[in-house]
C-alpha cells in the first residue's frame, strides 16, 4: 500500500504538462495487455484449425490438432489476468450472475463461456473421442482413467458413431469461425466504445483486433509447429509451413493497411485529441509503435514473407526464417497490445498532459507475473500434447465428411 | 357469381401466425436488450432531478471545496483521489494554456507564470458530472454503479468489482480505485448530508457561493434560476453524456 503509494509519488514527478489528478495512477496495466493478447491468440489459432476443417485445406492437416490445443490451453488461461487485476476478485462471478446489460464488458463472460464450451471443448471432443477410446484401451493406470473420463465413459467406436462424430464436429467448426470473429471483434468493442478516450474510441477497432488476433494465432501455432517438430526430430512438412506463411503474409497486410487506415484518418481529420496523441505518438509511445509494432512486428515481417511469396531459399533456411518472423510477429502483436492498453491511458483526457507508466519485476502487476501467465498456457499446451498427440490420432478422420 | 378470395390454407394461417406470435415471443425476450440504447434514452426524472451550476467568475480558487469534500467524505489524503478539485487555467499571451492542480487546489495556488505574459486566468471547480447519460453507468460491467431517480450517480462499494472500466469511460476524470477498498469511488453530491436536509459539503464551504445546486425539475429552483440568467456550457459537450454540471463563463480551453 505505502509503496503503491510511494509509486505513485514518483509518478506524479515525471508527469509533463497537465493530467487530472485521478489520472496520474495508470488503471490497466500489463494484465490487461495480456488480456486481448491471450484472447487473440487463441481466436487467430482456433481460425486457422477451422480453415482446415471447413475449406479443407488438407495441406495445413499436420497443424490442425495442435492449433486446436493451443487455442485451448491458451483459452483456458484468458480470463486470469482479467480476474486476479480485478479491486475485488472474490466478486468476479458477479459479472455471470447479475449481469449489467448495457456494458461492453458484462457480456464478455458469456461469449468466453460460449467458445470455451460450446465451440472449443466439443470440436476438440467430436475430434478426440474415438481416439480417446482407442487409447484408453492401450494404456493403464492415470492415463487409462483419464482417456475414459474425458471420453465421458463412452465406448461406440462404430463407423456410424465416428460419422456422427465428424458430422456433429464439422457443424461446431461452422458455428465456431463466426464464434472466434464475435470473441475477438467483441474484445476490440471494449476499447472501441469508450467515447472518452480518443485513443481507444474508433469504429475499425473490433476490426483491427480482430485481424491482429489471426495474425498472432497462426504465427504462434506455425512457431509451436516448427518448435514440437524438431523436438520430435521429425521432418517438417514443409508445404503445410509454406501455407501457413502466405496466409500470414496476407492477414498482416490486411491488418497493416487497417491500422495504417486508422491512424490516417486520425491525422486527416485531426480532431480536438489530434495535438495530444501525435505527441504521445512520437513521445512516450514512440518505441513500442515505432520499433516494435512497426518495424520489428509488421514491415520487416511483412517484408520477409512477402518476398518469400515468389523467392524460396532452401528448407533449413526457410524454417529458420519461419521460426525467427513467428517469434517476430508474436513480439509485434503484444506491443500492439500494449499500445492500445497502456498507450491509451498516458494523456490526460483534459488533453493537457501524459502521465508515465513504469512497472515493477514482483508483484501481481510486475513484469514477473505477466511473463507467468504467458508461460502457464504453454505447460498446459505440454499437457495437452502429451495426453492428446494429434500425431498418433488414427487418420482418415475428416476425409468422411458430412456430405 | 365468381368471388376472387384470397387463396389462404390453414397451412398458411399457422405459418403466418406462427411466423406473428414467434415475432412478438421473441422481441419481448429481447427486451433486455434495451439496455443497448442506453446513451439515447431520455432522462426519467419525474420527481426531484439535481442539477449544479457553478460560477467560474465567482470562484476565487482557495480551495476550500475540495478540502470539505476530503474531509466530510473520508477520502484517500494523498495527492492521486480526488472527488472534487479546482483547477487554475492560464492562458498566456502567446495563446498557450497553462492548467496547474497542484494538491487539487487544497492547499491554494501560486500564479507561476510572471503577470506580464498572462493573458487571462481563471479558476474551475471540478467535480463529477452526474450525468444524465453516464458512460460509467453504462460501462458497469455488474450495475454497481447506478443513477439515483433524484440523477445522482452513484457505486455501491458492496457490488463494485473492482474492474477499472468506469474510471476509463469517465471523460472528466472523476473516479478513481480506492487503494484500501479496491472498488470505484465518487462524489456522492454529499446525498447523506441532502438525506439530512443539508448542502453537500462542497457547495457549504464555498464562501463565494460560486456553487449553485438545486431541482432541475422545479422552475423556481435556484439552479434554474441560475441556468436562466447566465449563459452557460457543460465540458465536452460533443461526448453527450447528459452532463447536469453547467458552468457559467466557461472558456473554450476548459476540458
């Protein structure tokens, strides 16, 4: 408490022209970056999955199974950041039971709970349960039990059963591309629709977020691909890696040219907020846009991948450039993150003035417990892979398809 | 003789009234959707609708409002919680604006810019809106912040989650995070002292009765007698949050 308040002195000291004293203590810190980061990831990799299933790109096959677990590992972990930032966590379920209609945010628990259950667990099951039954009969002990659990105890393995099971899956993934657009687009609209802060408050937001959340899931599955291949110390499926590469290439160009669109028809327009942002945008904010968003996440990734698109080195180089613009791209989206969250709450809506963030290594706002939750969604992922491997499913399995 | 009638099967009948009754089942279950509207609704006060105007050509910038406020309302001391602060606007020669704060105000100000290159200075009470068309009411992501039928906004620290989105969507900068509480905090308009009969503490410490506040809804109220003898604006009007704080002579660079 005093050292929060010690803080905020030191603040207070590095605060340059006029905020509102209630403003000088910045209200969403890193967890809530972490938050449309996590989200977006697990929307940008649970659409890639889709692509497969729906469109049957049977290139990006190798990939389906871990872009599905990846999306839930990390789906599994979005809401705590939101929770443990929360004044009072120990009301967070109030938020599900009296929910308050008019706000952006209420709904938020039931569009998560929507994709987690309805869209996410049940494709990933559909997916699963054969395999699941199948394994349970060649394994023992914890293992054995689980697969049962989780296969909750059925045993129809029937070609009928299997059918049904792809049919019903299929229609999940139909109702699921439209879900990870309304989960994503839906965070953006927190952001968009705060007509107090000209920073947040545009209508391409929903839409920016949307995109940058693709562009983050494929690059962070394309990465845990190339990653779990060479631990297994197998080939990499190198026209599976090449899709997955175009389509980055294109989902970030379209994502570049709506940001770029954004920021301007903000120059253009030049409202009231114009002198203030073009300050913080070439001020406080100018590394995390410029340099991380910019150069390091979009133009020297697009670049690369946009070059690859008609000049292909050798696979070892090519993997090796696959693996170095994920890791880019995925630094580039969480300071996209970043400069809409903390960026947005630096000047003063008087307009009058920034106030500065600094955060610490310990504590639940420290740097410490951001690098945590982004870690636990890859020990689950672990988890996942090891008790799910896509890589011993029985195949065929999306080849009898509903029609 | 040959009657052209409509060719309607019974088939058709129930389609149509099915498709009719569906409709109205499934508007009225939407009807909590309203709630979407929020920021168009029109303000339901039939009773008591507070309104508060204050007077920038009064105000003399000592500060005592915010100090009464902190005082009767057991506000946070540090320089980072306000519920009602004055701020001193300069506008220099040049045009440039100078805005100073310091402690809110409590403690009074110092001119800092030499007398020569100011232009005009003045003093702004500030203090919550209590508006009409809160967009702290409508971000409540759980209702604990609500708006009394006598318009004034309000949270309940028993409900309040602790999620930070009203402090966003305020445009005037008046909530803040209790740091002992860990729930939204705001001026009440002192609604335990107008329970009592009495002015909220604010409105009593200003010696130079540069705060008017009253029933919007009663045309002999001070406040409209206020409103109808002095032109008077309301800060960021473009925003439409239904602002009931009106100021008399407010500058364009008051934000």
């Amino acid at each position: 408490m005093t050292q929060h308040i010690q803080h905020l002195y030191e603040v207070l000291s590095k605060v340059d022209g006029y905020v509102y004293p209630n403003e000088i203590e910045l209200n969403w810190s890193i967890l809530i970056v972490l938050y449309p980061y996590i989200t977006g990831l697990v929307a940008g990799a649970f659409i890639l999955a889709s692509l497969e299933r729906i469109f049957k790109l049977h290139v990006l096959r190798p990939t389906y199974g871990i872009a599905l677990l990846t999306a839930l590992s990390f789906m599994l972990v979005a809401t705590m950041p939101l929770v443990s930032h929360l004044g009072k966590p120990q009301r967070a379920y109030e938020i599900m039971v009296t929910p308050h209609l008019s706000s952006a945010m209420a709904i938020f628990g039931f569009v998560y709970l929507w994709y987690l259950m309805v869209v996410l667990l049940l494709e990933i099951w559909f997916d699963y349960r054969r395999d699941m039954i199948i394994w349970a009969g060649e394994t023992t002990g914890l293992k054995r039990f689980l697969y049962r659990a989780f296969s909750l105890w059925s045993t129809d393995i029937s070609p009928k059963a299997v059918a049904l099971d792809n049919k019903l899956g299929y229609i999940v993934t139909i109702i699921g591309v439209p879900s990870a657009f309304l989960l994503h687009g839906y965070v953006g609209f927190i952001f968009g629709s705060i007509k107090a802060n000209p920073w947040w408050s545009t209508v391409l937001m929903p839409v920016i977020f949307l995109f940058s959340a693709i562009v983050s899931g494929i690059a962070l599955v394309m990465l845990v691909y190339i990653v779990i291949t060479s631990i297994r110390k197998l080939k990499i499926d190198m026209p599976c890696v090449d899709t997955i590469a175009s389509y980055l290439f294109y989902i970030l160009l379209i994502d570049f040219v709506l940001e770029g669109l954004d920021q301007i028809h903000r120059i253009y327009i030049a409202e009231e907020s114009f002198d203030v942002l073009h300050n913080l945008v070439f001020g406080r904010l100018f590394f995390t846009l410029f340099i991380m968003q910019g150069l390091i996440g979009t133009v020297i990734p697009l670049l690369t991948l946009g070059t690859l698109q008609f000049y292909k080195p050798k696979i070892q180089i090519r993997k090796a450039i696959y693996t170095v613009i994920a890791a880019l791209i995925l630094i580039g989206i969480f300071f996209m993150r970043w400069n809409v969250v903390i960026g947005g709450q630096l000047f003063s809506k008087s307009f009058y003035g920034y106030t500065s963030f600094k955060i610490g290594l310990i504590g639940t706002e420290g740097y410490l417990m951001a690098a945590f939750w982004l870690i636990v969604p890859f020990i689950i992922l672990s988890f996942l892979l090891w008790l799910f491997p896509p890589w011993k499913k029985k195949e065929d399995d999306h080849e009898i398809q509903v029609g | 003789m040959n009657i052209n009638k409509p060719n309607l099967s019974r088939r058709d009948f129930f389609k149509a009234g099915s498709i009719i009754v569906g409709g109205i089942t499934v508007a009225t279950a939407l009807t909590p959707f309203d709630g979407l509207l929020f920021a168009t609704e029109p303000p339901k006060g039939k009773g008591k609708w507070y309104g508060i105007g204050i007077d920038i050509n009064k105000c003399i910038g000592c500060g005592n409002c915010a100090k009464a406020c902190k005082l009767e309302n057991n506000v946070p001391k540090d320089p980072f919680y306000f519920r009602s602060w004055v701020e001193q606007y300069t506008i220099k020669n040049d045009g440039s604006v100078l805005v100073e704060s310091p402690n809110g105000g409590i403690d009074g100000f110092k001119q800092s810019v030499p007398d020569e290159e100011i232009f005009k200075s003045f003093f702004v009470p500030k203090m919550c809106n209590h508006c009409a068309k809160s967009p702290c009411v409508q971000v409540c992501p759980v209702g604990a912040t609500f708006e009394t039928p006598e318009g004034i906004v309000l949270v309940d620290e028993n409900y309040c989650i602790g999620c930070r989105y009203c402090v966003q969507a305020c445009p005037y900068g008046c909530r803040f995070i209790n740091p002992e509480k860990g729930t939204a905090e705001k001026c009440t308009l002192c609604i335990h002292r107008l329970d009592k009969g009495m002015q909220p503490a604010c409105f009593e410490m200003c010696p130079t009765e540069a705060r008017i506040f009253g029933d919007l809804n009663d045309p002999g109220s001070k406040i409209n007698y206020f409103l109808k003898n002095h032109t008077c604006m309301v800060i960021k009007p473009n925003l439409n949050t239904g602002s009931k704080l009106f100021y008399n002579a407010l500058s364009p660079e008051v934000r």
